[in-house]
C-alpha cells in the first residue's frame, strides 16, 4: 500500500512484531517505565496493580490490570512502542474487543505513553498508512484475516 499522508496512524517499522534480521532488532518498550506507569495510574484510579504479564512469544504485548474495587481493567501494552489499549478481557489476540481508555488513563499518557482509543484501534487497516509492512507481514495480515489497527498492534502470530 501507498503512503497515504491523510491516514489516520502510520504504523511503524515493529509494529507487527515482526523482524527482519538484515533490519536489525526492533525497538523495545521500557519494561521499567510501564511499571511505573502502572503504578501511576492505579493511584489515579484509587486502586492496585494486579496481575503484570510479560510479553512472550508470539504476542506482540505486555498485559496488566488494575483494581479498582471489584472491577478490574485489562491494560495492553505493546511491546516495541509505548502504545496503550483497554480490553475487557485477557486474550492471546485482539480485533474489535477494545474499551475506551478510563479517565484515569492520563497517568499512562503522562509518563510517555500513547493511550489509544476505541475508535482508533478499530480502524480498518484501508485508513492506515501500511507502506512500512514488508509482503511477509502483509502475509500474516491476511492469512489471519485481521481487518483493523488493533488487529495488527495486539496480536500472537503463531
């Protein structure tokens, strides 16, 4: 695909997951600066960290919660930019199952993260400049039949 300059996100080299070695390594979220994030936003929320998952192999995203009382947030972030999303649940991949982010969200935001939105995860990928993706990720895209922006960021490709 062209570069589109009206896209509405430009997705960047990594933001499959994928690599090619000739490339070099992609770049890798700060582990550390999600901790603190998190811990910013629990006490924004008046709440507690819960669970925090590591990204492994072959999801492209770190999982973690926060508690609020008895309701809990699922909170993605993507492993090699600083990209937040909300879901209602833990999964291994997601498509259209996104939340809007929490008011408590601007703790993320606040130390570097890029909270992303209902509305923007689930743009079909015809209104996202994909020109960086090489034919195998594209490859992946379709045999999977992912059709949005989250699709392509919060995924396991296995």
């Amino acid at each position: 695909m062209a570069v589109d300059k009206g896209a509405a996100f430009t997705l960047p080299r990594g933001a499959t997951g994928f690599f090619r070695p000739k490339d070099g390594p992609l770049p890798e979220t700060d582990q550390r600066r999600f901790r603190a994030a998190l811990y910013a936003a629990a006490r924004a929320a008046d709440g507690r960290v819960g669970e925090l998952e590591e990204q492994a192999y072959p999801r492209t995203f770190h999982t973690a919660t926060v508690v609020e009382g008895t309701h809990e947030s699922v909170i993605l972030c993507h492993a090699h930019h600083p990209w937040i999303a909300f879901a209602r649940e833990r999964r291994d991949w997601y498509t259209e199952e996104f939340l809007a982010p929490p008011p408590w969200a601007h703790a993320l935001a606040d130390l570097g993260f890029a909270v992303l939105g209902r509305a923007q995860l689930t743009l079909p990928l015809p209104d996202v400049d994909t020109s960086v993706l090489t034919r195998g990720e594209w490859r992946e895209v379709r045999f999977y039949g992912i059709t949005t922006l989250g699709g392509v960021l919060f995924n396991a490709w296995a």
